[in-house]
C-alpha cells in the first residue's frame, strides 16, 4: 500500500496554508493566512475562491458540521466552523457567509471540533481554556483551565470526554463533573497534535520531540516512532480506524492503526500543518507551509485467497493474478474504489456509487447493483452471503446481489462499527453494542430479526472482539468473544433453557480468529499461540479440554501481534513491525471434523489410530459424547487412559431404557438439570430421584419424592445411610419431618427398585412394537 500525491505546480494560496477540510469526497476547502477559503474541486481541478476574510482574520482550524448522524441528514451540515488568532471562532456556510462570530478566547482559538451528533462545540486557545459551545454557539461551560495553551482537542468516540493536550502531557476529561480525569507524560517535546478514532478508540499524539504515538484510551502505550528529523506537526485517522497519516517538514507518512509504516512521501511542501481525510477514507488532503495544498490518494492496496491476489493499481483498476498459472485479469470500474473484501471463492468491490460481485471462477461478468446510501465503511463476507456497512445502515446480500435483511436495534450507530465488533457467518450476525460494551446483539441473516425471544447476550464486563464460528448447524453455533480482562469466552448463540452457559477457555488473549472450513479457533495469548481444535468440548467434558489444545511459544512474534486470516491449515499473523508470518497447523483435526460432521465414525477412529496422537483421541472423544455416540467415545477414552469415564460409558449402556441412557449422558457433560428434566418428562420419577441422591442433592431428591409421592423412604434410607458412614446426626427440619412417621425397611426399599427397574424394561421393551403397530396402521 502506498501514497499517489499530487501537487500543483504554483501554489494557489500566497501564504502558508493552516487548514483543510472536506465536504464530499471530491471537494475541499482550505484556509490560509493571506485571508482566503478557497474550494478545490477534483474531478474538474478546478479552485474557486470562496471568501476572501478580513485582513485582521488569520484562520487556524476548520471542522465541518457532521453530515449524517444515524442515518439520518443534518440541517446545518452545509457549514463548517472556523476558529482564528483574534480570539474568535466563527460559524461559516458553505457559500462563505459568516453567520456568527463568536468572541471565545483570550489569544488565538487553536482548536475547534464538532461532536459527533453535531450537538456541542468544543474549543481551545493560547489562554488554556477548554469551553464547550451549544451549535448555535452559545457558551454551555468551561470545562478546563490549563496553565499552559492548549494545541489540539478531539472528542471521545461516544462525544462523552474530551480528549486535549497540555504541554508534555495528554488529559481525557469527561464532561460530567467530578469524574475521574486520566492524565499522563505523553512526549518528551510539547504536544502538537493529536485524534481519538470512534472506530477503534485508539489515540494518536504527535510532537516537538519529532515522534508520533498510538495509544489505547486507558493510557497505555502500543507503539512509539522513532525520531524523525522535524517536529510531527500533524496527524489524523482515517474515518474506518484502519489507518493513520502523518504530517511534517517535508514529510507525509502512511500508517497502520498499529503504528507501523506503510509509505512514506517526501513532498516539497514545507511543513504540513494540516491533515484531513476524505469521508470515503480513500484520500489525503494536506494544508502546507508553502502555500501548496497537497492531495494523496491510496493505491496499491492487497487482497489475497488462496491462489489470487489482487492489488488496487489505479483508483478505479484492479489487477488479479492467479499465482498457480500466473494468469492476470484486469478489473475496470466505473469510479473510485473504496472497499474490497475477497473471501470465500468472491470479491465483493464497492464503489461511491455501486457494488460489484464477481466469481473467482469468472471475472469476465460481475453482478452489479447501486448502493443505497453514501460511503460503505465495511464488508464482511460469509459463505452464503455478505454484509455491507454505511452511514444508513446494515445490508445483508446473497452473492447473487439480492437484499436478504437490514438487522437494527435500539441506537444503533453504523459509523462506529468494525471487523473486531461485527461477526457474520451463514445462519447468525452478531453485533457489539457500543452503548453498552458488555451487551451483543444476535440476529437471524434471513429476516434481520433478533435471536430466540430477542434478548442480546449481555456479559459482566466490556466486550473488546467477537466472533462467530462459520461451520455446523444452527443450533450449534457458537460465538467467541474477548473481554476488556483479556479473557476468551464462548458460548451457545441460540439459548436453551433459562440462561446461556458462558464458560472462560482462555486468559490474557489478544486476538482470536474460527477456521473458514472447521470449527477450530486459534487467538494469541500472553506468550503463547494457542488451538482450540474442539471448543465445544468445554459443553461435553471439561476435563477433556487441556487435551484438545496446541500451544507453540508465541515469542518471535513480538509485542501486539495481530491474527489476520485462519484459513485451511494455515494462520496468517501480522507482527508489530508489520512484517506477515505463516504458521501452518496440523491438517488432521480439520479431517476429523469433516468425518464426524458426515457422522464417519468409523473413518474418524481409523484416522485417530493412524496419527497416534493423544490431542486427536481428546478431540474424538468428545465429539462422539457430544453427539451421543458412545461406542466411539468409549475407545477414544480407552485410548487416552480414561478408564473410570470407560466403566461409566459401559454402566450407560447397560441402562435399559433409552430415556435413562439420554440422561446419564447428559450428566456425564455436566448437565444436571436438563438430565432430571428429561427422566422427569419420561416418567422415571425413580430416576430422577436417584440422580440427586448419587450428587448429594438431597433437599432436591426429597422435593421430587414429595412430589410425586413416591420413593420417599429410598430417600430417607440413603440418606441415614450417608450420615453413618460420617459419624454425623440429622439437622436439616425437612428431613427430621418426614423421619418421625416412616419407617426405613431396606428390604422394601430394593424391592421396589426391582420393580422400578423391570418396570422400566418392559416398557423399553415395548416401546418399538408400538411404533412398529403405528406403521402398519398408516
């Protein structure tokens, strides 16, 4: 990936140029100290002048009033705010009429910046004032006094802190009162410049000691530059959080979210004190100080599946070359190409106006069907289908270009959504709620409408990244998420029961990623690289789960990796220094979900005794429990040395009815509740009281003898039973009630579970000749 620039070959400003700003996506303006806002326009290189401003205006920072908020148009968004030496800011229409001017500071206004609804305007100055304005600029409050002034200001992603600079250091500060403030040392040098993305809610802090930094919003530091020749004095996320450029003498810079390089650019422009990205995130304006406004544009962009990659050679070509016969394929299209996505045998294109679908096995004939809002900020594909993201909303397609759905919920703010917060697989979307971080919402792809009884899955702590698995049934999938502790959860997308079970598999996991062909989820912890070949074990046996895993040292991928794509064997791993590394993993385990998903359990033994290997026995195991095949799951136990969970499978088989083998299955995963639930159903009161008995839950057993008014001196007689073998006297009321008027005669007590038990035969015994007799009837 790099930088296109252009710059003109006079400057159309006679004066150093302060700042820029864009309206679409191919218009700006920009403000410089000879007095005048001129507007570029680029696809007709044209440059008109706006307004010319009196002489005593010199004009420092431009921010236009946001255009859409959910959706939905604003009425003021053909203005910008303009905030200028004399110690004013003034609110200016797109035509160059100055409808207000606003007396705000004492010494130059440095800083202005709209929130993200439009609603407040937060300004500062050489005075070290923070003052938070009403949009028709009526002073609301001063949040802040510094000693010193105050460079740069930005708003936190839910417009509910501000985020500005003091001297060397960075201060977040809530607009509540009395609310914790965070500060810390950000640069050695004053700070210059800085910007809190709403995507990702990451910080960049730019300075006099020539360094650019990225930080999370606790404070913390992910990456560090080195020194460069000039102070930074400018820096600006793109609107999707994926990248940054950065700003000085001579200098503009194209970076990862993570810090590292991409591009660097040596334009003859002076200093550029001002960096703005078009609404599309495809284009760079910059405001010089030699009176040049300098535009770049990103090319060269890459996308790779299996044997294509294709690279963004020009703003409207594409090039596709098929590595295994070197076949190349050039795409055209009709304008700017702003998001790709190539998965799953398709390349999904979105230009400013369309989107085109095309086949890996024909390039030659694209599907192609406009957009219906502006700028797509997002593509995610599944196997089925894909998901489209712009500022009006959520768009579920099929590959043949057919709306399938358009999911919302209750504040929905599509500009805020990224790949860490949105999961997409063939039967389920999940999104994060950025409302409330601990809360996500699940639909159904086909009619847009939420999950089960419409309740999201809500956690106890703040939700960082999610992800749904991609293979399987509905009813088995399965969702993954990683909490603000860095703590891997799974659980069940589809509720059964009353609550969902949300068990921990992992602890301190940066990054997690489901294979694209198997249920298989690999994610980076502390200093390990770890693979759950079977998550779902956790649901079956927990023991079992240490078994299933592969972990290698995680060392040589230094600090922050990130998990790119987990596809077939292969993971694909980005480093800090934005260098790729591939690991391959065992072919095997995927083998092993494909036969058992094909119920092949015959292939899947004869494949675990040709590998030899423990983890593989673990994963088949418990695949076979948990799809009720014991036999398998007796040698795959006997195979890893299991041997009292190998005498219970045989105690389950020997049970005489199927209802009664159903449950002890159950149990045998830990699913108490819904074992009594199924021998109550069945009628096997007796069961069912047993079961507690054998756990000890003896207030439960005597409950459900009440009940059913049945086995209530079996009850009584184990559990005199149980206190003698302890040397213990009865204390629990219930128990002491029910002993005064029985008598506990063993005797009867087995005989009537003889009975019980030969009762429970005959029906087993009887059940399949009733069906039988069905048939015949029909």
């Amino acid at each position: 990936m790099r930088l296109k620039t252009s710059l003109l070959k006079e400057p159309k400003h006679k004066e150093l140029v302060s700042c820029v700003g864009w309206t679409t996506a191919d218009e700006l303006y920009s403000c410089s100290d000879d007095h005048h806002i001129m507007k570029w326009n680029l696809l007709t290189s044209e440059t008109t002048q706006v307004v010319k401003l009196p002489d005593d205006i010199y004009p420092l920072d431009l921010h236009w009033f946001p255009k859409t908020v959910g959706g939905k148009k604003q009425s003021q968004a053909e203005s910008f705010v303009l905030t200028s030496s004399d110690g004013k800011f003034h609110l200016i229409s797109k035509i160059g009429r100055v409808e207000k001017s606003v007396e705000a500071h004492c010494g130059a206004v440095l800083a202005g910046r709209w929130n993200y609804e439009g609603t407040a305007l937060v300004t500062v100055g050489e005075d070290g004032q923070i003052k938070i304005w009403s949009k028709s600029g009526m002073l609301r409050s001063t949040l802040a006094q510094q000693g010193t002034p105050v460079y740069s200001v930005a708003w936190g992603p839910d417009s509910e802190k501000i985020l500005y600079t003091s001297g060397k250091q960075l201060i977040i500060k809530p607009l509540q009162p009395n609310a914790k403030v965070l500060q810390w040392k950000a640069h050695d040098g004053i700070i210059l410049k800085l910007d809190w993305n709403s995507v990702n809610d990451l910080i960049l802090s730019a300075g006099e000691d020539c360094k650019y930094k990225v930080w999370d919003s606790y404070g913390r530091l992910l990456y560090s530059s080195q020194p460069h020749d000039y102070p930074i004095t400018s820096i600006a996320w793109a609107p999707d959080g994926e990248l940054f450029a950065v700003g000085s003498f001579h200098t503009l810079r194209l970076c990862d979210k993570t810090g590292w390089s991409y591009a660097l650019e040596k334009p003859s422009t002076g200093s550029i004190f001002n960096i703005a990205w078009s609404v599309d995130g495809t284009q760079i304006a910059g405001a010089c100080g030699n009176g040049h406004v300098i535009f770049a544009h990103i090319v060269e962009q890459r996308w790779e599946w299996k044997n294509f990659e294709i690279t963004l050679t020009k703003r409207r070509t594409m090039e596709v070359r098929n590595v295994v016969n070197d076949a190349v394929d050039l795409l055209e299209f009709r304008d700017r190409v702003i998001k790709a996505s190539l998965n799953y045998g398709h390349l999904v294109v979105s230009t400013s106006l369309q989107c085109y679908v095309f086949s890996t096995k024909n390039w030659n004939t694209p599907l192609i069907f406009d957009l219906k809002e502006g700028t797509v900020s997002l593509i995610l594909q599944a196997e089925r289908h894909f998901l489209l993201i712009d500022g009006g909303g959520i768009y579920l397609y099929s590959y043949e270009g057919r709306l399938i759905s358009s999911p919302k919920f209750p504040g929905m703010r599509t500009d805020i959504l990224n790949a860490q917060t949105v999961s997409l697989s063939n039967d389920t979307l999940a999104i994060k709620d950025k409302a409330d971080e601990k809360v996500i919402y699940l639909f159904e792809v086909l009619s847009g409408k939420p999950l089960g009884d419409g309740k999201p899955l809500t956690h106890k702590t703040d939700i960082t990244e999610i992800a749904l698995d991609q293979k399987g049934l509905t009813n088995e999938r399965k969702i993954a998420f990683i909490d603000k502790n860095r703590d891997l959860y799974i659980t069940s997308v589809k509720r059964f029961g009353k609550e969902q079970k949300v068990i921990k598999i992992g602890t301190m996991v940066h990054t997690l990623a489901w294979n694209d062909t198997s249920n298989i989820l690999c994610g980076l912890q502390d200093t390990r690289f770890t693979v759950w070949y079977y998550p779902n074990t956790v649901y079956v046996d927990k023991d079992l789960l240490p078994k299933t895993l592969y972990e290698k040292d995680a060392s040589e991928f230094s600090k922050n990796p990130q998990i790119l794509c987990f596809m077939g064997n292969q993971v694909t791993i980005r480093r800090a220094d934005g260098s790729l590394i591939h690991l391959n993993i065992s072919p095997y385990p995927a083998i092993l979900h494909e036969y058992v998903s094909g119920s092949k359990w015959e292939d899947a033994v004869r494949l675990c005794r040709f590998v030899k290997d423990q983890t593989m026995w673990a994963c088949l195991a418990a695949m076979a429990v948990s799809n009720k095949d014991m036999t398998t799951a007796e040698i795959a136990y006997a195979s890893i040395g299991d041997i009292d969970k190998v005498q219970y499978i045989n105690s389950i088989k020997e049970l005489p009815s199927k209802e009664s083998r159903m449950a002890h299955i159950l149990l045998f995963s830990g699913n108490i509740q819904d074992a009594e639930m199924l021998l109550l159903q069945a009628g096997l009161f007796y069961r069912a009281i047993q079961v507690n008995i054998n756990l000890y839950n003896w207030d439960r057993a005597l409950e459900l003898a009440v009940k059913h008014k049945t086995h209530v001196d079996t009850v009584l007689g184990y559990r005199q039973k149980f206190l003698e073998d302890f040397g213990k006297k009865e204390t629990n009321n219930r128990f002491l009630q029910y002993a005064e008027g029985l008598e506990v005669d063993w005797d009867k007590i087995k005989a009537k579970i003889e009975m019980e038990i030969s009762k429970e035969r005959e029906r087993a015994a009887a059940t399949p000749a009733v069906r039988t007799s069905v048939t015949v009837q029909r």
